[in-house]
C-alpha cells in the first residue's frame, strides 16, 4: 500500500510541475493576469467551458490562442457582435409566476 500511495504522490508531483511549467510558458505572453490565467486553467482541466468578456486589448484571443500553442491544440476564434450578451450564448433563467395558484417557478 506504501508503496502505491508514493506512486500516486510522484504523479501527483509530476503533474504540479507540468502545470507550473505550463503557467510559466503562458506567463511569457500574458504579462499580469496571473488570476486569469489560472481560472482558465482549471476550467481546461475541469473539461469545461470559459466564456472570457471584456473591452477590447485584454488579450483574451491571445491568452487563448498562447494556452492552445503550449499544449499543441488547433486554435479558432468566434467574432461576436457588440451587441451580443453572455446570456445568448449561455442562456439565462427567468422565474415566472402562475396567477392561478402563486407558485413560482424557473
């Protein structure tokens, strides 16, 4: 058992500095987003999805298209409109009211 507990802490180890190199090859575009950088990862890791808003000259494509040439994935870029929110894309919830009996519900 001892020695499966020590096989899992060196993968465990090995994978930390995997990550902490992969921060680092990411931190050499993307100056001061340290936050950022590790949210995106973490969703990556997770399997999720990220949807990154903010004015123009944040290096959202960027950071994105830096992650994608650290671990070797194709990149591709949606344009999206001014006008389109977060919740055309992602949906959002809207609690109505039945007048018959006053319950609510999403």
């Amino acid at each position: 058992m001892d020695k499966e507990l020590q096989r899992i802490a060196d993968e465990v180890e090995m994978l930390s500095g995997k990550l902490s190199a992969l921060k680092q090859e990411i931190g050499k575009v993307i100056i001061g987003q340290e936050e950022t950088v590790s949210q995106l990862l973490i969703t990556f890791l997770a399997g999720g999805h990220a949807l990154l808003e903010g004015v123009p000259g944040l290096a959202k494509t960027l950071m994105i298209r830096t992650l994608a040439n650290a671990i070797d994935l194709k990149f591709k870029r949606i344009q999206f409109t001014p006008d389109l929110m977060p919740s055309d894309i992602i949906g959002t919830e809207i609690l109505e009211e039945d007048h018959t009996s006053g319950k609510k519900f999403f």
